[in-house]
C-alpha cells in the first residue's frame, strides 16, 4: 500500500509511536462513519486481522459511499459493510459487532497514531 491521502474508507499503515512489549509496529487504520454520515472515527488493524477479514463483491458496491458502515442481518448476525480502498483496489469487507468495537477502542487508545484529516479532506467526505 502506497501513500494515500487520509479520508474516509482509506486503507492507511500507520506506525505504532508508543508500543509497548508485545505490541505491533504498524497498524491498519481506515477512517469510517456511520450509515447516517455521521459519528466519523479510526479504526485500528493488524495486518493479519486485516488479512483475514472476508471480503465480498457486491452489484452495488458502485453505489456504496466509501467508509460507511451499512449495517446488514446475515444469518442472524449484526454485521456491517464497508467499502475502503488502498492506491491499487476497492475491497467492500465485513465487520461484524465485536470487531468492530474492538478496532474501535484499539484506535482510543492509541490516539497518538490515528492518521490525522487535512482540512479539504475532511470537507469533501
């Protein structure tokens, strides 16, 4: 993954300023929001939970606003849909509850390292 302007659904390594033993070197941040447009904020992956994550093609992945999560029902299970993109391809992945609060609160607590919006971009998305 190259270098990519920091906006909503960018798919961004960041390193890991203050690790403590044990803790990763970099980190996988991708800036989402909720379905409404609002409630803007990181969230934090390693690589291989990024890696792992499963993936689909959606026939409206088109129509799907980069980094908003779209809360969907498979098999009785909350999940979310997200649509990120790195500088060579847009992936939509699935996050369910769980996951998702857990790289929300790994972003808390690592403020220090949540890649930061220029003002243009935060405007645009």
């Amino acid at each position: 993954m190259s270098k990519i302007t920091v906006k909503n659904g960018a798919i961004i390594i960041v390193p890991n300023k203050n690790p403590v033993f044990g803790a990763n070197d970099t980190y996988i941040s991708i800036w989402v929001e909720d379905l409404d447009g609002k409630n803007e904020r990181a969230i934090f992956f390693t690589e291989r939970e990024f890696e792992k994550l499963p993936s689909v093609d959606l026939w409206v992945k088109k129509d799907m606003v980069v980094g908003r999560l779209y809360p969907v029902k498979l098999n009785n299970k909350s999940v979310y849909f997200v649509k990120g993109f790195d500088s060579k391809v847009e992936y939509v992945f699935i996050l369910t509850e769980k996951k998702l609060k857990a790289f929300e609160n790994r972003a808390k607590k690592n403020k220090e390292d949540i890649p930061k919006k220029s003002f243009w971009a935060d405007l645009r998305d």
